[in-house]
C-alpha cells in the first residue's frame, strides 16, 4: 500500500520551492501569498487523492497541475487581477506539461535560483530576507529557521511578514533585478545556501538526522551561482568548495541505526573521494584574488578534517588558527566556541576553557545547547566532574532533536 503521507511529506521537501518559484515567475512576486496557498492546497490535496487512488505516474506533474489550478481559480476570484491572469501562461493546457521558460540574456537560468535573488531584495531587512527565503522557497517550518537563525518562532513569525509586506509593494512588471542589483543581493544569497546546506547537514527534524537532498539542493543552487556571470566570484567558490567537502562525510556520519555519529568515530574509508577532489578544486578557484571571507575560512577548516589521515593526526593547530581568521573576519562568539574545541584538542581542555571564560556570551548562546556541551565536555575532560554535569544535564534538556541528544549523551559520558 503507498504510504501517501510519507510521499507528501517527500514532495513537499523536494517540490515546493520549486512549484513556489515556477508560479510565482508567472504571476508575479506580489501575489506570493496566493501563490503559497495555491501550492499547499495541491499537497493537501495529494494527502487525499494519493491515499485513495495511489502514487499518480508522474507526482511532480499532477502537484504542478493541482497547484497552477488552484491558482488560478484564486485569480479569477479576485476582483483587479484580470490582467495579472491574462499575461499568466497556461501550461496545464493539453498534455499538462510544464515547458521550460525562457530567460532573456543576463537572467538567472533557474526559477529556484532567481526566486532567491528576488526575495533578497535589499529594501528588506537582512533577517527578514533569510527568513523569506528559508519558509517560501526551501520549505522551512518556523521552529526549524528559529534554531537556525537562534531566536524564537514568533520573531520568524513577525520577519516574515514584514518581509511579505515588502514584496506586495514590487511592481507587477518586475521578474529578475538588473545585474547589478543581483550583485549587491549575492552576500543574502550565499547566507541563505549557506544555511538550507546545515539544516540538510544537521537537521533540526524530529525524525531525520541528516536531510541530504537539501545538501544536493543547496550544492546544484551554489554551482548554479557559480556559473553565472554574476556569482562566479571567490567567495561563491569557497562557499561551494566548503559544501563539497562537508558532503563528502555524510555517507559516515550516521551508524546502523540512523543514529549521528562523532568525527573520530567515523569509518574515513567511507568518505567521497570525488567529493573531496571537488572541493579541493573549488577552494584552488577561491583562492584567485585578494578577498578572503568567512566561507575561505570555514573551507580551510574543513579540508583540515578531510584529509587528515585520522583524528588524532588532525592538524588542530591549523585548525585553531583558521578559527581565530574566522573571528577577525566575521567576529561572532560562536566561532571562539569552536575555536576553543580546537584549541583543547591541540593543546589541552584547560586551554579551551581559558578561552571561554574570557568572553560573556549572548543570551542567544547561553541557552543553546552547544554552549553547554562544549563547555561539558571541556569540563569532564578537565577533571570538574561536577561542573560537567550541570552543563550536561542543562545541554541534554535544550538538545533539538533525539539524534543530537543521543550525541551528545556518548560525547559527554
């Protein structure tokens, strides 16, 4: 029997970006929120409709057709958009086929891709653009982009709306910036790649760890960016040399059961090779130039840990350095944590907790669970047993997932 609701949840992952960018392209970015409701409605519908009668031969095709109709059955509803449905393209007309667009020159070649710059509109504010982006295109939930993002779902709630406000106001004309608008929206652009590749890396998902067709999404996006005139720049190909060498451990990370496994318990036989080299290749291309962005850092840092012959022989040293680079360019507490992880693999936890106890951290990192786990493990480690256990006993609490908690239980024991 298909399992219809596991099916939905699949396409909505994989197909609702997509379904959001492609109708939205027709109709224009003013009328997201129809747009949005349209695509829902479709997935509602295939909960129903997939149950009863099974998996359709082509899925994709037949949320497509449900969601455009709905649409347009919206437009015709409302009074004021009939010139907004007259331009619309039909493509659910005879075979219900969705025919490939055609983009004038300098236009961003992918509907996915140029729905980012759009929703990265500089008259947005920066927090509220990442928000948009995560909830319309990549199919976030609220709780997820809070703990991305580090703040709380009714923050989400109200940058969301601001940031729909925003695009109500567009012109209906409007379809891809001018190029050097594009170029000033590149810095949103990455950030929110950067971020749909951690969610797929280490998912805030009650029920899967690891999301890897959010990394393949995030990688074919970054090499789209790469590609374009517009894009093709240092900082996108450390991005895209970073994503890479992550990718290449995710056959590793996770042991039998589905659960996450530790970096030094990791089998490296499993690594991709060819992800490796890609990355390798990628960080070269970043280094042409003079820039040097946070994304050339965090790269550095994880070609330290993949071609390192074994955890022990990783280079911490090296690692602890790229991390101070990464506080002098991007400063932010999060990077001294990790930079203090570094430090006490190189040369002692009471090195590491030096490094902590000199710094205040936010509230935002106070009460995140990774700011306990470090400074449990550095505190176990050290020999404060009971220190440690606060910290444990505070990290297991505030641990967003059963996965991260299990970690963190054989990390701390």
């Amino acid at each position: 029997m298909t399992d219809a609701p596991g099916l939905v949840e699949h396409f909505f992952r994989r197909e609702y970006g997509r379904l959001v960018a492609v109708l939205t392209r027709k109709v224009g970015v003013r009328h997201i929120d129809l747009v949005e409701d349209a695509v829902q409605g479709a997935l509602l519908a295939a909960l129903t409709a997939w149950t009863a009668q099974g998996l359709p031969e082509d899925p994709a095709a037949w949320l497509y057709r449900v969601a455009y109709n709905n649409l347009i059955g919206d437009l015709r509803r409302t009074a004021g958009r009939l010139r907004i449905l007259e331009r619309a393209v039909d493509a659910v007309a005879g075979s219900g086929d969705d025919p490939a667009p055609s983009y004038f020159a300098g236009e961003v070649a992918d509907d996915m891709l140029r729905m980012l710059f759009v929703c990265c509109d500089d008259a947005i504010p920066r927090e509220s653009r990442l928000v948009l982006a995560l909830k319309t295109l990549c199919g976030f939930s609220a709780a997820e982009i809070a703990l991305r993002l580090f703040t709380t779902e009714a923050n989400v709630h109200k940058r969301l709306a601001r940031a729909r406000d925003r695009l109500r106001e567009t012109p209906p004309d409007v379809q891809t910036p001018p190029l050097e608008t594009l170029r000033s929206r590149l810095p949103s652009v990455r950030a929110v790649l950067y971020l749909l590749f951690n969610e797929g890396y280490l998912s805030a998902h009650a029920e899967q760890a690891i999301r890897r067709e959010l990394c393949d999404e995030a990688v074919r996006l970054a090499t789209l960016l790469a590609e374009h005139s517009v894009g093709a720049v240092p900082e996108t190909f450390a991005l895209l040399a970073l994503m890479h060498l992550h990718a290449a451990r995710l056959g590793a990370r996770l042991d039998g059961m589905g659960g996450l496994l530790l970096l030094e318990e990791q089998d490296r036989s499993l690594w991709d090779r060819e992800r490796m080299r890609l990355g390798a290749e990628w960080l070269e291309r970043a280094a042409g130039g003079e820039t040097f962005s946070r994304f050339h850092a965090e790269a550095g840092i994880a070609a330290e840990h993949c071609f390192a012959p074994s955890f022990g022989q990783t280079r911490w040293r090296e690692i602890a350095d790229l991390y101070a680079m990464l506080e002098r360019i991007d400063p932010s507490p999060l990077h001294t944590m990790n930079r203090a992880v570094a430090v006490a693999e190189w040369q002692g936890p009471e090195a590491g907790l030096a490094l902590l106890q000199a710094i205040v951290p936010p509230a935002w990192l106070a009460g995140s669970y990774l700011w306990d786990a470090v400074l449990g493990d550095l505190h176990r480690r050290a020999g404060n047993c009971g220190i440690a256990q606060g910290h444990k006993e505070r990290a297991l609490a505030a641990a967003p997932t059963e996965a991260v908690r299990s970690l963190l239980r054989r990390r701390l024991a």
